[in-house]
C-alpha cells in the first residue's frame, strides 16, 4: 500500500509539472505573438523561418549521429600500381620460396604480344550462339570446327585476321566457362584488346550475368545479336532496344548479324514426301566490322593501356595464388611437425584431460606460428580464447576419440598390452592436427584468427578425421614408441 501512494504521488506531481511548463510556453507564446504583430514584415517572416529551421537542424543533427554506421567490408586484395611494384612483389616471393613462374609467364606473353603489334579479340557466347561460324565468316579460309551440335568448341582456338584498316588481328575463340573460378577462357578475357558477346535472342539470366561481369573487366565490348534472320524488322529493332537497355551499352556497340552456319531445313517433295537437307545460311556481319572497327580507331593507346592493367592483375593474381599455394603447403608442414610433437609428448605418460588445448605450450607455440605464417597479428586473448573453446569440444569428445585411437592400436598385431601412455599418444596427434589445420583455414580465408569460427572448423574436421587420422598416428606413435624402447 504505501508503493502505491508513494507511485500516485509521483505522477500527480509530473502532471503538475507538465502543466506548468505548459502554461509558462503559452504565456511566453502569446507575449512573442503580440511583440510581432507591432514588429516590421521582414522581422516576422525572419522569425518563423528561424522557428521552423532550428528544429530541422535539430532532427538532421540527432539523426545523423544516432544512425547505424556502416562498417565497411573486407578489402579485397589490389593490383600493384604499376610493373616495377609486381617485381618487387615477384622478387620477395621468390626469395620465400615461392613458385613465380606463373606469374612469370603471364608478363612474358604480355611482352611478346605487345612487340607484335597484333590486337587480340575474344569472342563469348553460350553454347550454339554462333561463334565458331562468326570466326569463318571473318576467315573463309580457315579450318574451324562448326557443328549443328550444342559445344562444339572445347579448347581455344586462335585466329589471325587483317582488319579493312589494315591491323593485324588474333581472334580467341573461347569455349563456355565458370565465372566463379579463374580458367583459361577467364585469363584469354583479361589479356584480349576487345570483347565480342555473341547472343541469338534476348539476354538470359545467365548471359545477363556474364555480361555484366566482362563489363567488369573494363574491357570494350560488341554485343552482336546472332541469327538475326529469325525476326522481322520491327521484332529485331525492339530486340536491339531492350539488349541495349540490359546491356547497358552504347547504341553502336549493339549490332544486329548473321554469323552463317549450316541449318537443317526439311524439303516436301509431293505426296506427303519430305526430305531433311541441310544448307549453309548467307552470313552478313557488316555491322559487327564497323562497330569493331570503330572501336579500334577511337583510342587505340587507351585500349591497350586497359589491356596493360588488366594483364598485370592477372599476374597479380597469379602470384596471390602462388603465395597462397606456399603458405598452404607450409601450413601442412607446421601442423604435422607440432602434431608429431604431441605425440611424442604423450608418450612421456602425460595424463589426457580436457585442459589439454587450454594449457598446451605446444598448442599456443602452433597458433603463433601460423598467424606469423598468414602475416596476420593475433593476440595472446584471442589464442586462448579459441584454444579454451576448442578445449571444450575435446572434453565432450574425450571418450570417443580415446576409443577410436585404442581400436586404431588393435588394429595393429604384436603389440601387446596397450598402454595409456600409447592411446593418449594417438589422441594427442588427432587432436593437434584437426587444431591446426582450424587455424590455418580460418587465417587464409578470413585474414584473422576468429575464435567461435575456428573452433567450430576444429570440431567439424576432428569428427570427419577421427577414423582416417586414428591410423596415421598410430603407426607414428608405434614408431616412435619402438624408437624410445631401442
């Protein structure tokens, strides 16, 4: 009962104070309106701009600072700014060890291309788009591979042609490929001049797709509509319309064509007889010629230049992946090395438990020794944050990791009574590498050592490795067992 009183009385004097306020911003109210109704026109309307500013500027300020920011994703690596940074890049990597010649390569092609002069065009298109039959219709004399049936292309094909201007051209017929991974057809993309995307109707949703990630290249790109005797002048000008709309190209770089190619048509020869011929189609590629053309005159010092930059992050890229391939590689040396260290610890009879990962030196040792390895900081807290979470996925494994490293032991004859110290030994050398190759995963593919992440990869791999796992290192821990003993 007194809470009560106690709560009314409260609100009975918040009332009261809300009224006065109410009452004192009337008066104060009243008093401004009657000063301004004896007060000049332009002091008036000076007033109620003033009035209705202060509280727009108020809001605009409390809601720019109290609005969620947004934290910026992860930075995507980045090309060197010119040659002379990718050597030095190339030069450092060579001196760790790692294979350059990738990397290398890439620059040699680059060189000997360009001292040839030549301009390289590559041609796109799912399969039966037409390119292959685009290719001889620029050169009849060529021997190219066109069939009726869907893939023709498999390998890259190229093709040297003389433009109308004179300029030595390579034309790279591509097979279909994966945007998602790097393949050559993706590489002959990056080192071409020009882009040519064959299409025999409407864009698809998977033609949509590689559009927009060639335009990403920054390369110039011709989109050429194939087939184009399938419609009627006003179908084909409203198709041009809506693949320049998708396409989000210029007027002139959406043409309309006939690549040629042969075409199954069917012959009625009278009473109900009909024969299956095939034939080849006239091709007219004229527009096509113009609009590369055009392309090749407009800056020719700015298309290779595009092409300079996009060969060199090719190199780039390659060298990342080299060093990449390295770091891995060293990676899986580390952990075999410090999980043949847990066994051999192990054998000296150290008592198993859960404190395992919290307290092993080795298990700390490992992690520095990997974040080094990443050329990634980690804190001593976050080491043993993710060593005690892990710590907690072997105390609820305990059991069944013991168990399976005992049968892989059984597995074994002659060995005679299997002592603790042996099992530990099999366990230890499980549980080391599933830790490891956690961190080494987590630090390449997300430049940090998160704890939660990374020991959620620990207990995934402990469970997928345990059977697999438990018979390497029982032949390592008998070994070394047999070792001791001699």
């Amino acid at each position: 009962m007194p809470l009560k009183w106690l709560v009314s009385a409260v609100v009975m004097l918040a009332a009261l104070v809300v009224l006065f306020l109410f009452l004192l911003a009337t008066d104060t109210a009243l008093s401004v309106w009657n000063y301004l109704q004896q007060a000049p026109a332009w002091l008036r309307w000076t007033y109620a701009i003033l009035l209705l500013a202060l509280p727009l500027v108020t809001a605009i300020g409390f809601w720019s600072w109290l609005r969620p920011s947004r934290k910026p994703g992860p930075a995507a690596p980045t090309a060197p700014a010119d040659a002379e940074s990718l050597q030095n890049d190339l030069l450092q990597a060579a001196r760790q060890g790692v294979d350059i010649s990738h990397a290398l390569d890439e620059i040699s092609e680059q060189r000997r291309r360009k001292s040839s002069g030549e301009l390289y065009i590559a041609i796109h298109g799912e399969v039966s788009s037409g390119k292959s039959s685009l290719v001889k219709a620029l050169l009849p004399q060529a021997e190219i591979d066109c069939d009726a049936r869907a893939g023709t292309t498999q390998v890259i094909t190229h093709y040297r042609w003389t433009a109308p201007s004179g300029d030595q051209v390579v034309i790279a017929d591509l097979p279909g490929f994966n945007f998602d991974e790097e393949t050559p057809a993706l590489e002959e993309t990056r080192r071409a001049h020009l882009v040519i995307f064959l299409c025999d109707g409407d864009l698809t949703a998977s033609q949509a797709r590689q559009l927009h990630q060639l335009r990403e290249l920054g390369k110039p790109i011709v989109l050429a509509l194939n087939k184009s005797d399938r419609y009627t002048a006003d179908e084909l000008e409203q198709l041009r319309h809506r693949l320049q709309q998708h396409s989000r190209l210029s007027a002139e770089n959406v043409v309309t064509i006939q690549a040629g190619g042969r075409e199954d048509v069917v012959r009625l020869l009278g009473e109900g007889i009909e024969e299956r011929v095939s034939r080849q189609r006239p091709a007219e590629i004229l527009p096509l010629l113009h609009a590369v053309q055009s392309l090749l005159d407009r800056d020719r010092e700015l298309m290779e230049s595009l092409r300079d930059t996009a060969v060199l992050m090719l190199a780039n890229d390659k060298l990342l992946a080299a060093r990449s391939r390295h770091r891995s590689q060293q990676a899986d040396e580390l952990v075999s090395r410090y999980a043949r260290r847990a066994v051999v610890g192990a054998l000296a009879a150290v008592a198993p438990g859960s404190d395992l990962v919290i307290q092993g030196v080795l298990a700390t040792q490992l992690m520095r020794e990997l974040s080094s390895l990443y050329d990634v900081p980690v804190k001593e807290m976050e080491i043993e944050s993710f060593l005690r979470l892990a710590g907690g996925k072997v105390k609820n494994m305990t059991a069944i990791t013991l168990a399976i490293a005992g049968n892989a032991l059984k597995a074994f004859p002659g060995i005679g009574t299997l002592t603790g110290g042996m099992v530990h030994a099999v366990a230890y050398g499980m549980i080391f590498d599933s830790l490891g190759r956690a961190a080494a995963a987590t630090l390449a593919s997300r430049g940090e050592l998160r704890p939660l992440p990374a020991a959620q990869a620990f207990e995934e791999l402990l469970h997928e490795n345990l059977e697999s796992g438990a018979v390497r290192f029982a032949k390592m821990a008998l070994t070394r067992n047999g070792q001791r003993e001699t």
